[in-house]
C-alpha cells in the first residue's frame, strides 16, 4: 500500500464499514478481470466514482460496466493515461497481475495517492451482510488444496464457510453474498499480499493464518526472494488465534517469530515428522493433533490414517501436510478432530492436481499440470518411483536446475515441452547425460501434448508413472494450466484408445536430444 497524506487520507481513514460514507469517493481501477470487475461493481454500489483502466476489455463487460456507473478507458497502460491524471483518483484499486514498479503504480506513488488491492477493500466493507472471521492461506503450493480441505471442514461441523480470494471467487463476492458467512477461507497470492497494509484501518485481522511453505516463485514479479518471502509473511501479522507454520520449512517459522500478533495467538506447527506439543505431524502413519487438547503433552487427538488416505490419491507426502495444515486451521476454529476424519472421507483433489488419468500397459498417467513451479513439481516427483517426466513451459525467471539434479535418479526419461527448453536441456545434460532425453518442438498449441504423449509412451515401461508436472507455467503455449491438463489428458485417452491395461502403439521417440 501506497500511503497518502492531507484530507483524502483522513477520509480514507473513515472508510472502514460498508455503512461508511462512500459516496462521491473518487476511485481508479486497474484492470477489469474476475478481480477488477468485483471492485468496480462494489464500488458503484457503495456510491464511489468510478474509472476503469485496462488495456483490453470484452464488450459484453463493458456494457455492464456502463450500466453500473462506472467509466471505462481502454489504454495500453504503459504510460498514465491523460484520463486518469485529469480524473484525479483519491485511491487507486489495483488487479493482482500489475507489478510493484508498473508507471500506473510510480505514478500513484509520487502522487501520493493510496494504493489498494482487492483484498484491502474487501476487509474494508465486510460487514455488509455479516462480519465473518478471516482465515488467510498462502505458500507458494498447496493453497488451493489446504484452503478447500478447511473450507469443508469448516462446512462439515455446521458452519457457513466460503473458500475465496485467489482460489477463483473473489472475496469481495464472498463479502457481499445475500447469505452471509461466518468464515471466509482466504487463498493469498504474494501478488495480493504485496499491496496489503499491517498496520491502520486497512490492515487485515485474522482468525488463523498458514504460509504453507516458501521457494523461489514470482521473482520476476517481485525482484527478489527476499520481496517475494517478505510479501507471504505478511500473512501472520495481526493473528488472533492461531499462526500455522511448517516444521519442514524454517522459514515459515522465522515468519511466525517475527510478526507482531494479538495477545494470545498460538504459533501451531505441522509436519510429516512426531509432533511436538502444539503440534499437528505423523505417527507410525496416524495423522494427529497435538496441539487443541488438554493433555497435549501426553497424549494426541487421531485425526486419519495414510492407510485411509490412499485409495482417494491423499496419501502422497504434500497432500498429507496439506491435510495437516487444514485440519490445524479448522480446529483453530472448533472443529471436532471426528468432523474433520468423517470431511475427509468424502474429499476429493481438484482436477490437475496429482490426477491419475489412465493406468494401461503397467504404466500410470498422471495430470498434475497444476505443478508450475520447481516446488510443486519436486512434491510431486516425490511421491512415485520411477518416472517419466513431462517437464517444461515458462519458467519466470527461476532456475530448475536444483530440481532437476535432484530427481534424475528417479526418471525413466525427461520430455521437455514449452519456450524455455533450454535451461532445462541443459540442467538434463549436465547432471544426468545418460539419460534419454527429448525435446518437443511443435509450436502448435493442438500438437504439443500429442507429441509429449506419444514419446512418453516410447519409453514408458511397466511399473512406471508417466507424470505431467512441467515446474512451469502454461500462458506459452496454453490458455491456462488447465487447458494444458485438459490437452494432456485428451492425449493420453487418444492414444489408449480409451481401453484400461491395453497395450498402445507408440510413436518412434525420434526426437531425441
């Protein structure tokens, strides 16, 4: 956040209810996508005045902008438009995708204009149906996954608990729901997490709080990893009961010491190790509680077991603390360690996430395109044995080669796909030169995957995993990384033939590099 001084600070001030005095508030927004759009309708409604900037905009959203009352100006945004100087915003709401030293932002910064994003206004008016309690996710995997897991926890044991934020529903929707909530479970980005104040009236006060863990990811959005870690960590501050935080991950820990939380708050570790008391980990494979019972330093609350896990895919190690990380956050909240066991019988992963799409030949295909970056696919080569991987995509700006030296000792083969082939070609050649290695070349969308599939079924033998877990994102050659999944998965049952433990007939791995 931006800090502004003089009058339009001090009304800024005020702006702390959705009963506040909006009206006539001079407001720019940033962008009009799922986020932008929530702000600009929010804000028209609360009686603010409203201009839209962003460089492109369907003309269907347009249209709803204008029957909203909001101004529309398309611009490029690489400069500060004219519209917008003249307009004179005393706050500017900012879409999580623009960067720290975009010209808009500088611009607003030299200005003195305040700078929020979504999830600051969200806090802001979140009394408008019914003041729910925050818990606030992040990390730079599993935030999804942990954030679902509480949610219907949370549902379970009777409650109104909405999962939003970057999870794809944005809280401001959440916010303003007719039905009101009494928990909204927050996925933070560090895109969201950068513009957030720790202090004043826009800082945010949460129930409970986890940053799940912590590697290099966004660095070319924030500059460094220490921008990067600082922005996560700003999770913790302001905690009322409980700062969740990895055993495995120290500097989830440091993140926890450092923050200034309310009297009373637990710092509540989990791990896949024997916890501690004030702990959540592992057992002789018994997930269990050590930290919400009364005699936590003799005994331990069962939650599930891995042998309970395993037939719903829950039983790989980063979904294990994932599930750990959850159920500590929803006991934070009350929820009987029997709710949560019973919850977990009827969960299921989303799509793309560690996905098992065919087992034929021997061989398991799995789908975790949702891996993309190094740390959620090094979770995820770590939960099969021998492996052929489908690796590759945009990178953004960090290096795989820790990653890949790492795992060769487990890989069958490496498929390289995406525009930044290269580094990891490289990363392949100097740490396992032995290792058959291809490279696809299509530059067509609708053969990239064809080709990956039809090369891992080249190679693929029986007792192996075929894993899609590209370390990367997918914007180079795909929409999302669901469309990548989704192509991957096309792929394979094309070329299966849709028969399970049928022999295909692959193509001649005739690309290799």
């Amino acid at each position: 956040m931006t800090d502004a001084t003089g009058p339009a600070s001090n009304r800024l001030d005020t702006l702390t209810s959705w009963n506040a005095d909006w009206r006539g508030l001079k407001v720019a927004v940033l962008g009009v996508g799922v986020t932008g759009f929530a702000v600009a309708d929010t804000l028209t409604e609360l009686g603010a005045e409203v201009l839209v900037v962003a460089p492109q905009v369907d003309d269907d959203r347009a249209r709803i902008l204008e029957v909203i009352g909001a101004t529309l100006v398309r611009h490029p945004l690489d400069t500060v438009p004219a519209e917008l100087e003249a307009f004179a915003p005393e706050v500017v709401v900012v879409s999580p995708g623009f960067h720290p030293d975009h010209p808009v932002l500088d611009w607003a910064g030299r200005e003195g204009i305040a700078v929020w994003g979504d999830i600051e206004l969200a806090w802001r008016v979140r009394d408008k149906v019914s003041t729910a309690e925050w818990i606030l996710v992040t990390g730079t995997n599993g935030k999804t996954t942990t954030v679902q897991m509480t949610a219907t926890f949370l549902a379970a044991n009777g409650l109104r608990a909405a999962p939003c934020g970057n999870i794809g529903v944005p809280v401001l929707d959440a916010v303003r729901d007719p039905g009101g909530f009494d928990v909204l479970v927050v996925e933070l980005s560090s895109y969201q997490l950068h513009h957030l104040p720790t202090s004043g009236p826009g800082a945010l006060h949460p129930w409970s709080s986890v940053v799940l863990n912590i590697a290099d990811d966004h660095l070319d959005w924030h500059g460094s990893f220490e921008a990067y870690r600082a922005a996560k960590g700003k999770v913790y501050e302001n905690t009322k009961v409980a700062c969740v935080y990895n055993r495995a991950d120290e500097a989830t820990r440091l993140m926890v010491e450092g923050a200034e939380v309310e009297e009373g708050a637990r710092a509540i570790g989990f791990g896949l190790d024997v916890p501690g008391p004030s702990d959540f980990g592992v057992v002789e494979e018994i997930l269990v509680d050590r930290a919400f019972l009364d005699e936590r330093h003799t005994a331990a609350l069962e939650i599930t077991t891995l042998d309970e896990l395993a037939p719903r895919g829950l039983d790989a190690p980063h979904v294990v603390a994932n599930i750990l990380a959850a159920s500590a956050l929803a006991r934070s909240f009350g929820v009987p360690v029997g709710i949560v066991h019973d919850a977990l019988n009827d969960f299921r992963l989303d799509s793309h996430r560690i996905e098992t799409v065919a087992i034929a030949g021997g061989v398991r295909w799995i789908d975790d395109s949702k891996a993309t970056n190094p740390h959620a696919a090094q979770a995820s080569l770590a939960a099969f044995g021998r492996v052929v991987w489908i690796v590759g995509g945009l990178l953004k700006g960090v290096d795989a080669d820790s990653l890949v030296a790492a795992h060769v000792g487990r890989l069958r083969a490496a498929i390289v796909i995406g525009v930044d082939r290269e580094p990891l070609l490289a990363a392949f050649r100097r740490h396992a030169p032995e290792l058959p290695l291809f490279e696809v070349v299509a530059d067509d969308t609708e053969q990239v995957m064809p080709d990956a599939v039809a090369l891992a079924a080249a190679v693929a033998e029986d007792g192996d995993t075929v894993l899609l877990a590209p370390a990367a994102a997918s914007m180079d050659q795909f929409a999302d990384y669901g469309d990548r999944g989704r192509r991957f998965n096309d792929a394979v049952r094309t070329m299966l033939g849709g028969e399970a433990d049928g022999d295909s007939a692959p193509l001649d791995p005739s690309t290799e590099v």
